[in-house]
C-alpha cells in the first residue's frame, strides 16, 4: 500500500505538484510548509515583504529640464479678413531674454512708429521681427508688450473695417 502513495505523489510530467489523497482509514495529513509558504503576519509586514517594481527601473533624474519650444508663442491675432489672412504674433524668447512681435506682412509705419517709441529693436532685416529684452522674473515689461500688441493689432484691424480682436482678455 506503501508503494500505491508513492506513486501518487510523483509529480507528473508538466512539473505540477499533486498531493495524495488518503486511503480509506488513513488520516489526512497536512502538507508540509516549505520556506515559501511564509504567510505575513500583517498588513503592513506584507507591504514590507513585497518587492517594489521600481526598484528594476533605471532611476528618473529629476532635475532634467522640460523642453518647451523657443520662442513660445503668446497671442496671435488676424489682422485681415478671412481665412488665411496675414497674422501678427506676440513670442516670448527666454532664451534671448526678449519678448518679440513678428508680422506675416509689413503694417503701415506709424504701427511701427508705436513699437520704437516703446522701445522696441527692428530686427526686420536680420531676423524678421521686433524685439524688446525683458529680464528673467520680470512682468511688467511682459504686461506692457500684451497690451501693445492688443493696441496695434485693434488700429490695424479698425483701418481694415474690421471688428477689433482680443476684446475680452484684460492685461495687468
């Protein structure tokens, strides 16, 4: 009968392990504990004994910077009519430290006449745009170059008879 069990317990070919179940008039017996059949005793001893999956992950660095484009655009405006017409755009560069105003087509000059008397550069030749430094943490100088480009853009559109844009966003 001895020999019966053995043969039971054998664990078949797929690797699985079976148990033998218990002739009749023998007694069940427990299975016995291996190493691996630890049980915590708590939750938290548990949360302890469970491995972290970070720990295979290379480690993130922290301090690398978000790439964000340069200049990144603030405001656009249409200042035609219709789909496709010619934009000015408000771009800010911290890069160059600078806010900058760039026009799909040249305005008439006392549009540009409001950007020197502000104190803007006419970089038109070299680079295609109006340029203004700006030191870094600083708002006002932002502040003040949104609401000139609301005004310039406006007495554009208004010469074109068209209605004015950026109506509702107040600038500090």
């Amino acid at each position: 009968m001895a020999k019966s069990r053995a043969k039971r317990a054998k664990a078949p070919e797929s690797g699985n392990v079976t148990q033998a179940e218990p002739q009749a008039g023998e007694a069940a017996t427990a299975p016995e504990a291996s190493s691996d059949d630890h049980k915590p005793a708590s939750l938290a001893e548990a949360i302890r004994e469970t491995p972290n999956a970070t720990e295979d992950r290379p480690p993130v660095d922290a301090k690398r910077p978000i790439v964000t484009p340069d200049p990144r655009p603030i405001k656009s405006a249409s200042i035609g009519e219709g789909k496709g017409s010619p934009r000015m755009q408000l771009l800010r560069s911290h890069r160059f430290k600078q806010m900058q105003i760039r026009f799909d087509r040249q305005p008439e000059d006392h549009h540009l006449m409001k950007l020197k008397e502000a104190g803007w550069k006419d970089r038109t030749e070299e680079e295609g745009i109006w340029t203004k430094q700006v030191a870094p943490g600083e708002w006002k100088p932002v502040a003040d170059a949104e609401r000139l480009f609301k005004v310039i853009a406006n007495a554009i559109r208004e010469e074109k008879g068209l209605e004015p844009v950026l109506q509702g966003q107040s600038v500090a």
